[in-house]
C-alpha cells in the first residue's frame, strides 16, 4: 500500500510540476495573492507566518548550507536561460528575414534553397506573373538566385581548419528586392567579374574575407570588394553575380530561387495562386516570412530540447543539495519544531513554514541566476555548425524576460521539491519522539 501511495504522490508532484511550468504570470500572481490572503488573514496562515519568521531568522546561522541552495539553482538558472537564449536568438535572426512583400519561388518539393533547381525556363517564366512589382523601368523586380556551400578558412583556426559558408549568387534585382541590405565597406560586386562582397556576420567568422584579399571558391579565384549589412540572416552570407557563381560551379542557366517582390501583401495569393496554376511550372511559393521561419524550427528544437535536458540534469542534482541541506535542518530543529507541536501547532503551519525557506532560497537563487545569464550571454554573439538549409547563421543570444521567468519558475519547482519531503517529515515528527532524540 506504502508503495501505490507514493507512486500516486509522485505523480501528482510530477503534475503539478508540469502545471506550474507552464502557468502564464497572471496565474502565478493570483496564487501568490491567495496565499498571501491565507497567510494574513487565517488563524493556521499566521502560525505559519511566525514558524516562517523564526526558521529566517536563523539563515545567517546557516550561512553555508544556505548558500548551498542558492549557488546551486543559480547554476541551473543560468545555464537553462543561456541554451533557450540560444535557440530564441537563433530563431529570431531567421524570422525576422524576409518581409510581407516579399515571396520566394522554388522547384517543388524542395526544402530549402540549396536543394532547388530552376530550369531556365521557368526561371524566364516567373517573373511574368502578375502581383510583382515593377522598377522605374518597368522591369519587374525579380532576382533570379543561386546557393551553394563554399569551403572558407575559419579565423582563429589551423590553417586547413576550414567551414562552410553559403555562397548567394543573386541578379541585378536583389538589391531592390532586398533594401535593407546595404554596403558599409568597400563598394558591390561588377556583374560579370569573380567579386564578392561580404556579409558582415561572414566575416567576423571566416579568414581572408577582408576588402581587397583574394580567395579561392570553386577552383577559382575571387577578389573580394565590399562588406553588407543586412540585420538578419543574409549577414551570414557571401554575395556574387549569379552568372559567374553558375559558371564556376557548373550549373549553367539553371538557378535555385527566384525571389521576388509584390506590390503589396495582399498580392500574395494571387501571384500564389497563378504560379500554382501553370502547368509550365512545377513550383512551391512561400512568403520569404514563412520559409525562413520554417528553416528554424529544427535547429531551435535540437537546442530547446537540448537546453532541457543539460537544466534538468542539473535541476536533479540542485533537487537533492537542497534535500540535504533542509533534511539537516529539520533534525537540527527538531526540539523547536516539537515544543511548536506541543504547545498546539498543527502540522499545516510546520509544512508550510519548513517549505517556504527552501522555496525564498531558490527564489534568491533563481534571481541571480537571471541576472548573470542577462549580463553575460545577452547579445553575445554565436555561430551554428554548417547545415544544408540556411548554412553556418550568425546571431545573437537574446534574453527575453520570458526566458527570465520560465529560469524563475524552474528555480521555485526546485525550491518546492528540495523543501517538500523534509516538511512532511518535520509534520509527522512525534512529539516524544523529537524530544527524546535531542
């Protein structure tokens, strides 16, 4: 029976964990009202409050084994913020590619642009459709692109340490579909010529990307020209003509994409809709918002689902430091919990009272850790491995106060576990027992 009883214990514990976790702050305010309610206003809520005064009171007595708690929770604070600031600047730098305007066509089927692969005559085709908006010209502002992973030496490395950069082969309408990429050094790439121009997140990671150095993509060699600022994902990248990338790498008039820009918006289901229904093409059309938001979901996930596991593993470890720490300080409080016992307290009070001090160390404990992961990693700048979708990305970590307050809720589960069994058996101490014992 002891046995069912506690698996039914755990479960519950493990619910309202789940519970509290994901409890929105307007939930976790009107619990905090209720208690501080029962607390000010019930008989057994000020026991409480005055068991809680006393075990306070003795913190500074207990500087070490305090300290303990807090350092601890402070640790897995500080780590889980770090990974999910991670796995939110990584997204955010994706989403934030792109705008509503703006729509990118590619081969059906295919899930990025690197997998792409236009013939030239859907390429000529596309920008005939209706919805994309026309220069002064009247020519329609269309840039036919092409992707293709190219291997860079890496600053700080060995010199045969090499990563992969994706290399943007972009038409004379990329700056127009593109107006928040601008040049900050140097000048643009000449159509026709092997130049290139760098995005500025490329070049704080890869070696010889500097205006007026030369270097070898492809088997050829390329002088580099200019540095861009784009403020999203394309900093990461290399930019050159798309004829001469095709050239040097062998895939004629064929491009991976064509990114276009609307007239507006609302152009995009029509424009959609009139690609869709040509039986020339065979192509899929996205919102550049959504396909790029869409290349993170998998690389946010792993570092999520990553951050989780390192914070849980630490949380387990921080779980039973305060165990210990508060299962000593119950024996060590047993005659004073036993004369309260004595004297008419019931086990409520003792409970909440035992309870309360691991939860304001942890709540101490998870502050400090928030605030050290928001001084050190938010806006430290960090770089991915390599992928076939959006290539070694650039970004920023970014602490967001949600983050913050998920690192405060993980803090005072901890303090809950760390202070749960310690007072039910502070509850359940017999009298005669505590007072025979010290």
């Amino acid at each position: 029976m002891n046995v069912v009883t506690n698996i039914l214990l755990l479960l519950l514990i493990v619910a309202v964990l789940v519970v509290w976790i994901a409890l929105p702050w307007y939930g976790v305010v009107a619990l905090v009202v209720l208690f501080a309610g029962w607390m000010l206003l019930t008989w057994r809520g000020r026991q409480a409050a005055s068991v809680t005064s006393v075990g306070i009171s003795t913190l500074m007595q207990r500087l070490g084994s305090s300290a303990v708690i807090v350092i601890g929770i402070a640790g897995v604070v500080g780590v889980l913020v770090a990974l999910l600031a991670m796995a939110d600047g990584y997204a955010e730098t994706l989403r934030k590619t792109g705008s509503p305007d703006t729509a990118i066509v590619m081969r059906g089927s295919s899930a990025s642009e690197v997998m792409s692969v236009l013939d030239h005559e859907s390429v000529t085709l596309i920008p005939q459709a209706p919805g994309i908006a026309r220069d002064a010209k009247g020519q329609p502002i269309a840039s036919p692109e092409l992707v293709v992973a190219a291997n860079v030496p890496l600053k700080g490395g060995a010199p045969d340490d090499e990563g992969s950069v994706q290399l943007r082969g972009v038409g004379e309408q990329a700056w127009a579909v593109r107006p928040n990429v601008k040049i900050i050094q140097g000048r643009n790439f000449q159509p026709g010529m092997r130049e290139l121009i760098i995005g500025k997140g490329a070049a704080k990671e890869f070696a010889g990307l500097e205006p007026g150095q030369t270097i070898r993509l492809g088997n050829q060699q390329w002088n580099v020209v200019g540095v861009f600022s784009s403020g999203d994902a394309m900093d990461s990248e290399v930019w050159a003509d798309a004829a001469v990338v095709a050239d040097t790498y062998r895939r004629g008039s064929s491009r991976g994409s064509v990114v276009v820009r609307l007239t507006d918006p609302k152009a995009y289901d029509a424009f959609k809709a009139e690609l869709d229904g040509n039986p020339q093409l065979k192509v899929d059309v996205s919102n550049t918002l959504d396909y790029f938001s869409k290349q993170s979901e998998g690389m946010t996930k792993v570092i999520r689902i990553m951050g989780i596991t390192v914070g849980v593993i630490m949380a387990i470890g921080a779980m039973f430091g305060a165990l210990n720490t508060m299962f000593a300080a119950v024996a060590a409080r047993a005659r004073e919990i036993a004369t309260l016992r004595a004297i008419g307290f019931p086990g409520l009070p003792v409970v909440v009272a035992v309870m309360l001090e691991p939860m304001l160390l942890a709540l101490i404990g998870g502050v400090l850790g928030g605030v050290l992961a928001w001084l050190i990693f938010n806006g430290y700048s960090a770089s991915t491995l390599a992928t076939g979708a959006v290539g070694k990305l650039s970004f920023e970590l970014k602490v967001s106060p949600e983050l913050l307050w998920t690192g405060l809720k993980w803090a005072l589960a901890i303090g809950f576990i760390g202070g749960l069994f310690p007072a039910v058996r502070a509850a359940r101490l017999p009298v005669t027992t505590a007072l025979r014992e010290l």
